[in-house]
C-alpha cells in the first residue's frame, strides 16, 4: 500500500468496533 498526498483515509468510530459490521461493509466498498 503506497500512501501519498491523493490517500483517502476512512475511519471507524463505535465502541466496541470489533462487534460491529462496519469495517467488513468498508473493506468492501473500498
């Protein structure tokens, strides 16, 4: 993974985030 001014970063916020779907919907999206 090259990282460069263009880079878009998406994050995650919850608690607990390793319960919630997000991070497999994104990976997917992305």
């Amino acid at each position: 993974m090259r990282i460069s001014g263009s880079t878009t970063l998406v994050g995650v916020i919850g608690n607990p985030v390793k319960h919630s779907p997000s991070p497999v919907i994104l990976n997917a999206a992305f």
